[in-house]
C-alpha cells in the first residue's frame, strides 16, 4: 500500500499493519507492507519509526507505482485530495479514506469514478472514527429499511456540552480547556458550528436512505449560542441538550438536520459523555440499534482505515473490486418546512406584565402550535420575566411563523433561545 499522510490517523495505520501482520496474512493471504508515504516534511517527528526511505514529497511515487495496489489517504483536505484519489483510481489502485470533508462533498464523483475503473473506495473513518457504522448500514442493515438515524458525530461538541452541563460553565470556558486538551481546533467554527457533523450526516443519510444527499441538503445550527441558563432549563425540565443529526425518511421524503437538541435524560444518547460519539439507528424491522465508540484518535480511527483494506484485499482476492458499491436506488426528495414535525423548547424574555402570558398562549393557539410545558419566572432584571415553553409537535413552517410574530410583540424584549426537543419525558 502507499500511504498519502503519515499524521496522526496515518501512523496509527502503521502501527496497526506491523503489529496485527499474522492476523491480515490470514485474512487476506498475504502481507501487507507501506511502499511509500506522502508528507509534506521528511525530517519530522513522527509517532511510528519508519524508514526514512519509504517517505516522500511527490505524490507520484505513491500514484503512480505499479507495485501499490492501494492508497490509503489520510492526508485531509479537499481538492488535493480529490485529485490525488482521481488518479490512483484511474491508475487502477484502490483506495481508502479517512476524509469526510472530501465525501460529503465529492463522494458521488469519486464513487462513480471507482466503478469506472473497477476500484474499490472505502470511506469507514470518515464517520464516527472507530465505530464501524458504515458497514452497518450497508451490510449489517441491508436487509432493513432504515427510517432515522440520530447521531453525536462530533467529538468536539460533545465534550464542550458535557463539560459544560456537568460543571455549569460557560462556552468560551468550556471551548478554551477543549482547546488546551487538543479535543479542540485553534480554529473549532467547522466543530461549533455543525458543519463537521453535518457532513458525517450528508454520508449516513446517503447509505442509510439510498439517496444521494448533499452537504447543502442539511439544515445546521452549531452550540455557539448555548448558554448555561438553557443546559439549566433543559435539566430542570428533565432533558439533556447534546447536539444531534438527525436524518428522517418518512414515505420517501427526507429531512436532515444538525442542531442543539433536547432529549429526555432516559434516552441512550443522553448518557454518550465527553468525546465519544453514537448513531443511533430505527429499521423498520430491526427497531432500534444504538452504536457506541471512540470517534476520533489515531488508532481508533486507524482501525477502521485497516478494515477498510482488509475489505479490498479479500474483493482482490476473489476477484470483485468495485462490484460492492450500489448506486444510489432513490431520487432524492426532500421534505417541506411544512412536513417537518418536530418539538421544540423556547426561552423568551417578556415584560414582567398581568396577561402578558394570556398574550402569549393566544398566539400559540392562533398558529395551531400547543404546549407541553410552560414556565413564567421572574428575572432579577427589573420589570423582566422569562417564559419557558416545550411544544407539542408542530410544523416547522407553524413554528417559524410563531417565532417571527413573537418577537414582534410589544411585550417581548428578546427571543433568547429556541432548541428542537425529540422524545418524552416520563412524568
Ligand atoms: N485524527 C483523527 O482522529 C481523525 C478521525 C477521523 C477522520 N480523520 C481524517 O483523517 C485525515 C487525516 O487526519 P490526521 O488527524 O491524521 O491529520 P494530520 O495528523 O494533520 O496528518 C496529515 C498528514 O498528511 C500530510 N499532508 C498533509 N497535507 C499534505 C500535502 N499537501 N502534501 C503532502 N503531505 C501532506 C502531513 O504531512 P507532515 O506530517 O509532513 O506534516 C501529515 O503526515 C483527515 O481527513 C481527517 O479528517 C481524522
């Protein structure tokens, strides 16, 4: 194989190849052995030895070499890779990657450039690192129609909320300890803001729904604007807010989405701490299937980057690469704002004022949206009070509409949060 990256997922494959040897060749029959490595610095320090001979600057020596049947990309970023991984393909090598960024958004043209070509293309690690949901849905779950996955797909996120609800701090705290631990980027917007997530969701929904569901196809809010008044609230009324995709194909409309979701303390994902990650699946026939793992770290990740070889050794050994990958089987088709149903939790902060809440519950029930719960509490603020409402199920296009009446009101000062809510809380 040749390896484009030697970073921390790259070297994490090294060790793995050297140290399971006995177990590949009896897998695949034979061994397997790194020929070249791509890095961008051939003096560094790296967590594996490795012959210094084997590194290189020119992607041709890994592309173009006769003798690698796979590349294994674990380098990061979009269009170097992309093109890199058009060429091993149309060299004929197989290829495995690590890259969400690159799948989310290229996947259906690196796809189809693999089956042109008679190639595999492996992607496990791109989602949920070393939970082997991939596979899951495509072989484990082929039998099934899959109807929602719901997911904690980025390690950063989790961590800040967990930390955060268990400590009372606040974001920027929680962000900055993430940072100095490294569960954190210097530059974490693609983690807070949901994009990360949202391309992890785009490749389930895709596998899941057989569809072919693009980045842009996902609605996304990030936890930036989550205070610890909300993870409170949240507690109080008996949910922890974690950020969650969720992909839904009801009939066969879809909608798929990343935001700060509320669950019921009870629910298997509520209880997913720190940086792991879970996707919890619902098959019309299987029910419902909760997968637990790392997400991240080098040999985690690593070990779903060596499965994924392992995978097209065995196809070259029985002489079938490129024939596992079924195209996509429906036309996409996404769900109206209208057809969204969903529950949603809402924090305003109105004048401490007789028949503010009378106000308040008539427009509700003039928008068709009812209520769960509803809270009026004073604030230390003067003349302030703050409502807290969890809806019944109610259209997305209803609420929205809610919303942007709300904050028109003359007796509401400020709309200061509003969170999607999925489950019951056991009274
Ligand atoms: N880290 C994880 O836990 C994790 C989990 C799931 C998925 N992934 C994905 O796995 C991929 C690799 O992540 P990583 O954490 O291993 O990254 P990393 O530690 O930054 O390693 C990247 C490697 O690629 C090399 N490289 C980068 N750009 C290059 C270029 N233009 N030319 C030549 N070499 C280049 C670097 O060379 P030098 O070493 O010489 O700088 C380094 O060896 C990414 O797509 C990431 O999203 C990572």
């Amino acid at each position: 194989m040749g390896l484009l990256g030697l970073g921390t997922v790259g070297c994490g494959v090294v060790k793995i190849v050297e140290n399971h040897q006995d177990k590949l060749k009896h897998q695949v029959g034979c061994s397997v052995k790194v020929k070249k490595a791509l890095v961008k610095d051939l003096h560094k320090d790296r967590l594996v030895n490795i012959d210094e001979k084997l590194l290189t600057l020119h992607a041709e020596e890994v592309l173009e070499d006769p003798e690698i049947d796979v590349v294994i990309e674990v380098m990061g970023g979009v269009e170097e890779a992309r093109h890199y991984i058009l060429r091993a393909l149309k060299n004929r090598k197989h290829v495995v990657t690590a890259n969400k960024d690159l799948m989310a958004v290229y996947g259906s043209e690196l796809l189809a450039a693999a089956s042109e070509n008679n190639c595999d293309l492996f992607y496990e690690a791109s989602v949920a690192g070393g939970i082997p949901i991939l596979r899951s849905l495509v072989d484990g779950l082929a039998s099934d129609r899959i109807t929602k996955m719901m997911g904690i797909v980025n390690g950063t996120t989790n961590f800040i909320l967990t930390k955060m609800n268990n400590e009372g701090s606040s974001y920027e705290e929680v962000l900055h300890q993430a940072q100095a631990l490294g569960f954190a980027e210097a530059d974490p917007t693609s983690d807070v803001e949901g994009i990360d997530a949202a391309r992890k969701m785009a490749i389930l929904a895709t596998l899941g729904f057989s569809m072919n569901i693009e980045l842009k196809d996902v609605q996304v809010k990030g936890i930036s604007s989550v205070s610890e008044e909300d993870l409170e609230y949240s507690k109080k009324l008996g949910y922890t807010m974690k950020l969650i995709g969720i992909a839904h194909r009801e009939k066969e409309k879809v909608e798929v989405s990343v935001a700060p979701t509320l669950l019921p303390h009870a629910h298997p994902l509520a209880s997913v701490q720190n940086e792991y990650n879970a996707v919890y699946v619902y098959g019309e026939a299987v029910g419902e299937t909760m997968f637990y793992g790392p997400g991240a770290g080098s040999l985690p990740t690593a070990t779903a980057v060596v499965s994924d070889l392992v995978g097209v050794m065995k196809n070259m050994r029985l002489g079938v690469n490129g024939k596992s990958m079924v195209s996509p089987q429906f036309q996409k088709t996404l769900k109206e704002k209208e057809e969204v149903q969903a529950k949603h939790f809402l924090r305003v902060h109105v004048k401490d004022e007789v028949g503010v809440l009378s106000h308040i519950t008539n427009l509700f029930s003039n928008k068709g949206v009812s209520f769960e719960k509803i809270l009026q509490l004073p604030l230390k603020e003067d003349a302030l009070a703050e409502v807290v409402v969890v809806t019944h199920h109610a259209s997305l296009q209803r609420y929205e509409d809610l919303l942007e009446e709300l904050a028109g009101m003359p007796m509401v000062k400020e709309i200061k949060s509003s969170y999607r809510v999925e489950g019951e809380v056991a009274v």
